[in-house]
C-alpha cells in the first residue's frame, strides 16, 4: 500500500526537509528569498549548500547538476559528482555555495538565435531558489536559469521569472488602490493538463517516421476511430493503469500534484492533470511529467507519444494552461464572489484580461505556434487560430449592464434532477466552452490553444507580461484620480466597451464565426511562420522591453529560433517520408505489384476459365499509383533543394508552410490510397488500427 503523504515530495529538497535540515536564521532567510524574491547572500548559500548534499548523499546520490531549460524545448543537464580530492589520494564529499549558485555548461551548441556566434563557447547557470532541487537518476538537480557571457538569456526559465515579478509589481499597485496594504507579491499560479498516446513499442520502433519525427507521415485511417465515442471516459485497460499508477507514484515523489487521469478521445489517447501551483514550479513539473511519461511507458513495453498530431484522422493532443491570479496569502484575484456586478476589484482585473487578450492577439497565438500544433488547430479537435476569449453569458450581462449603467439582477440558479434520491444541486453560473482558446472557467482562464510538447513558459510569460501592461495602464490612470470610485467605474466601463469586440461565448468552429472575427477585425494567423512574423512588432518589442522581458537582442533570438526550428521541423520529415517512399514503400509496391502479375500468369496457365481480371486489374491501378506516388515525391525533393536557397528565416519558414507542406500531403494521399489497396503483409509498415488498438 501506497503512503502517498509520506511519499510526496520524499525526493525533493522542499520546505518541510529545509526546516529539518537549515539552522533556523538560515531556513528564515532562505524562505524571505523564495517569498519575496530577496538576494540570498554567499554564506547562505554555504550553508544551504552543504545541507542540500548530506541529503542528497544519504538518499544514493554522488552527483549534482544544474537542471536548466535551454530554448530547445526540452530540460539541460551537465552532471558533476560531490568528490574533491584529498592530499593522501582519498576523497572528500563537497558541495560549496559557489558551486550551487552558478555552473558553467558549455553555451555553444544551443540555440541562440545568433546572439553568440558558435565558437563563443562560455555560457552560465544560476541556481533557482523559488524551485526546489530534486533527486533524479541519483543525482541532486539544481534548477537553474540559463545566459551567456555576455548576460544575454538562453533559456525559458529567466523570461517567466522577470514576467511573475513584473504582473506581481502591477497587480499590487492595483490592491494598494483597493486598500490592501499587506499583500507583498501577487502570484501567477497554473495548472497544465496534459494529453498524450501510448503504443506498443515494438510497433513505433518498427516505423521510421515515429522514430524521426514523432508523428505518422504515412498510414491509412483504421475502420474504426474516435465515432462511437466510447474511449473518452472508459475503462482504463490494465496495462495502461499499471503504467498510470506508477507515473503517479514517480510524479508524487518529486512532488508533482499529479490529481486526475483518464481516457480522452482518440483511441490510444490519455490525460493527466495536476493541481495548481506556481507558475515557475507548474513549468518545472511539467517538463518533468513529459520526461517521466515518456521513461516509465518504456517500462511497461510502450511508447509515449508527445507529438500534437501522431495520427491522422482522430483528435491530437493538447495540453489546457489553467491561469489565474492569486495573493501570497492564496485570494484568488479572478474570483467574482458572490456579487461579481458590486465586486469592482474583480471586474477591474477581468477588463485587464479582456484589454490584453484583445491587444495582444498575436502574442497568444505565438505561444502556440509550432509545425505540430499547425495539425490541431481549428481541426474540431482544438480551437481555431483566431484567437478569442469566453466569459460566458453571466459575465457578459453583468458588463453590459455595468457600460449601460443599469442594475443586473443576479439570480442562483438549481440544477434539478427530477429523481427524489439524487440531490439538487448549485449550478455553475456558466457552462465551459471547449471551442474556445481562451475560455474563463469560474476562477482562472483556461488557454486551449498549447499542444501537448509545449514548454509552457512562453504562453505564461505572454499572459504574465501583456496582463502586466494593462494593470500598469490602469495603475498610472486611478492614482492621479481625484476621485477613485468614479474613475474607476468609468475605466471598468470604457475598457470593455473597446475591446469586447475580442469576446465571443459561440462556437468557434462555426464557419460564420470565421466571418465574424474577420468583421471584428480579430487576427486569423492559420500557419506558424504567419504567427511567428509579428512576434517582433514594434509594439511587441515595446511591450517585453517597458517590461524587462527580453531585450531588443533575446526577442529577435527568440523570433529567429522559432522560425529555425519550424523549417528544420519540416525539413526533417520531409526527409523522412522520402527515405521511407524510396526504400521502403516504393520497393514494397513494386513487390506486391510483382507477386499479382505472377499469381495471374499461374491462374491463366492453369485453365482458360480462370479469370485472372481481379490480379490485373489491380496490379493496373498499383502501378499507376506508384507512378503517381514516384512523381509526388520527386516534386518534394525539388522543392527540398529550391529551399537551399532561400537565405531569410521568415522566407523560409513561408515557404516550407506554403509549399513543402502541401507537397507532402499531397504524396501522403496516395501512399495511403495505396496502403488500402495492398495486401496487409505486403505493406512495409505497422497500420494504424495495430498502433491504434495495441496495448490491452
């Protein structure tokens, strides 16, 4: 039997196991630094230092490293052991404040966006206080931001740290106007939901395009997919729970709120869900979750897989970033309480939400930009590109009354379910709306627009710093009112009356809501490179500098590494599906084409009567679909080599979007024209009703 109490967070060096450890002064202090961002001082950090290793020492380990998030999307890690040597040729077990403070990895090989040039190989780590270091694979994980020598940022961690302290510093010049003159910090806080496919790991070992890219390039649809409905919510088959339940165990370990889990909608398809935490310490959790996923599916003979399209056909996975506001004594800033239409705090801090959701479009979408995520979008399985936010009817009527200057009457209303056994219950004063990016869910927002390998660092380093600006906005303009209440009455009602044009509580997946957002003037970036285009806007750059986000420097880095990474995405797959055409599919065609012309020529030898027409007829329509398919990918490798040599990033990425994308499906269709045709054996690799429907 699982002690989930005594087991959650055992292998973390959090608070409880600070208390333990850490002189009192020591621990007060450290804690100061973690509560409200203090400088932590050298000797402190001895101290701190060279409790963290005891620990680490006495739970098996003999290494330390700094646990870093370069813009790769993925975590970092250099491991050093805690051995120094002594002058008789033994060793010592040592870990100095200086070498938890600040680590130095090779900076070269990441990417920098041309921040540094490749030979300029200095780059350093400095310890993370607000996030606490860990055990993982015996070896004690410090997290760390990441920068060069020059002090230019290359990692995610440093951006969302600078946008928690800029909306905490707006949001408390809100409340002091409010009469709070306690509240130090207000804290971004966050829950990711993420979705993900298991499948046999023989069978995505067996296929190359899985291996490379993460994703099907070929494969015919399986009869039966996500119609009847009938996975979501279903019973957990066993293998999948075995591997559930000790993900849970791994994730409680590392102090992970791992709370909900289930079956989602596409066949192969899973969710966990964890509760809310930091906005910082979500983002190490859920890189963590990713990693864990992904090792302990390799346990139990699976494969994890994280891509947001790894099927076509049926849904793709996403991943739900649940955002909200709260004081560091844990009031929630977009509560309405019982009467939202009297609660003027509230509804100057949802206006605030409204205003950068509305200025700020492109920022989101860019959030979510990536060649996976390009799959979802707007595919009735995610919302669509355009971004748009949902506040349901209530508080819709409630700001429309409040710019009308009439009173709203709000009514509770019960949910009766017509059976004397069952109780009546309060219903919520808004239904969800799962078409929607940007829907608000009773106390938070959720952003439905992230796929599901998504760091989720930029979407809340967005909404952080675009939520900032406009509380400032708000700030600078109620503090020289010479009268509060009025001023900020008219503010409530002036912001939403312009921009709620960016408030929509239909369906988004409605054709005329297309039209809609267009006569709104709402943006509709369908591709990534489209999105990625405006991350350096003048007001953008405006934006993240009055901010202290990024310099001019790390937002064009950061702009010319998405676009890099989106061409090199496609790149690669568009070199993978030609390695399988040319030495696999084609090949196998030609095979089975072979096998039919033989099997014809021995009906025909055997009797005059047999008829051979099925054989030829079908050997026929192959061949000419193998030309077909032949000519398809021929036309990709010209287009491969015509982007050579085209030198803009944006350029590129647009061209790689508009025409090598296209060209791709346009082989892809035929190659699974030919699968539905062939003998099952005959084809070269795993169907999708095998991966599909593998793990029992």
């Amino acid at each position: 039997m699982v002690n989930v109490p005594e087991l959650f967070g055992s292998l973390v060096f959090d608070e409880r196991t600070m208390k333990e450890r850490l002189p009192k002064q020591t621990y007060k202090t450290l804690k100061k630094t973690i509560k409200e961002g203090k400088p932590l001082d050298i000797n402190v950090a001895n101290i701190v230092a060279n409790a963290m290793k005891d620990w680490a020492v006495e739970n098996g380990c003999t290494h330390y490293t700094h646990w870093f998030q370069p813009m790769t999307g993925v975590t970092a890690e250099k491991h050093d052991s805690f051995i120094n040597p002594n002058d008789d040729g033994t060793v010592i077990m040592e870990f100095s404040g200086k070498e938890l403070i600040k680590g130095e990895p090779d900076a070269s090989s990441f990417p920098s966006g041309g921040i540094r040039a490749t030979f300029e190989a200095r780059g350093y780590t400095t310890w993370d206080p607000t996030s606490y270091a860990f055990i993982k694979d015996g070896s004690l994980c410090i997290p760390t931001a990441f920068c060069s020598y020059t002090g230019d940022v290359l990692d995610k961690k440093t951006p969302l740290l600078r946008s928690m302290e800029a909306i905490s510093n707006s949001a408390v010049r809100i409340l002091r106007l409010f009469g709070d003159k306690d509240t130090a910090r207000v804290i971004t806080t966050v829950g990711p939901e993420q979705e993900y496919f298991l499948i046999d790991k023989e069978l995505f070992d067996s296929r190359k395009d899985l291996t490379y890219t993460g994703r099907t390039l070929f494969g015919a649809r399986a009869p039966k997919g996500q119609e009847l409905e009938d996975h979501y919510f279903g019973k957990i088959k066993d293998k999948v729970s075995a591997f559930m339940k000790e993900l849970d165990v791994e994730l409680w370990k590392l102090g992970i709120y791992a709370k909900t889990k289930h079956n989602e909608v596409a066949p192969a398809q899973h969710e966990l869900a964890p509760i809310f935490t930091t906005t910082n310490l979500a983002t190490d959790h859920n890189q963590l979750t990713m990693e864990m996923m992904k090792r302990i599916a390799n346990r139990h003979g699976m494969e994890c897989l994280l891509h947001e399209k790894p099927f076509a056909g049926v849904n793709g996975s996403g991943k739900h970033n649940n955002w909200s506001l709260s004081t560091s004594d844990g009031r929630n800033l977009l509560s309405p309480g019982k009467d939202p239409y009297n609660n003027k705090q509230f509804l100057l801090f949802l206006v605030a939400v409204i205003k950068a959701v509305d200025e700020y479009q492109d920022l989101l979408r860019i959030s979510a930009a990536s060649a996976g995520n390009d799959h979802r979008l707007g595919a009735n399985e995610a919302p669509p590109a355009i971004v748009s936010m949902f506040i349901g009817t209530d508080l819709e009527d409630i700001l429309e009354a409040y710019v009308e200057g009439r009173e709203y009457d709000a009514h509770e209303e019960k949910l009766k379910t017509g059976v004397e056994v069952l109780a009546d219950f309060k219903k919520d004063t808004t239904d969800r709306n799962r078409t929607s990016p940007f829907a608000f869910t009773g106390n938070k927002f959720e952003f439905r627009m992230l796929g599901s390998s998504d760091n989720i660092s930029c979407p809340n380093i967005m909404l952080n710093t675009m939520v900032a600006e406009e509380l400032t906005q708000f700030a600078d303009e109620l503090e020289k009112a010479e009268n509060f209440d009025e001023a900020l009455t008219e503010l409530i009602k002036r912001t939403y009356r312009e921009h709620k044009r960016i408030v929509f509580n239909g369906n988004n997946y409605a054709p005329e809501w297309v039209e809609e957002a267009e006569r709104r003037g709402l943006m509709n970036l369908r591709t990534a490179p489209s999105a990625i285009a405006h991350y350096i806007d003048e007001k953008n750059e405006t934006l993240f500098k009055k901010h202290r986000i990024y310099s001019t420097a790390e937002l064009h880095a950061r702009y010319e590494i998405l676009l890099e990474n989106y061409s090199k995405v496609i790149n690669i797959e568009a070199l993978t599906m030609m390695d399988m055409a040319k030495k696999d599919i084609i090949p196998a065609v030609s095979r089975y084409v072979k096998e039919l012309v033989e099997t014809a020529s021995a009906k025909k030898a055997l009797s005059a009567e047999i008829t051979a027409e099925l054989e030829v007829e079908l050997a026929s329509k192959l061949s000419k679909l193998q030309l077909c398919f032949s000519h398809r990918i021929d036309k990709l490798d010209s287009l491969l080599i015509k982007a050579g040599d085209i030198s803009g990033k944006q350029e590129l990425a647009n061209f790689y979007a508009d025409e090598i994308f296209p060209a791709m499906q346009e082989a892809r269709a035929v190659a699974d024209e030919m699968e539905m045709s062939m003998d099952a054996k005959a084809w070269p690799y795993a169907s999708y009703g095998q991966m599909l429907y593998s793990v029992k």
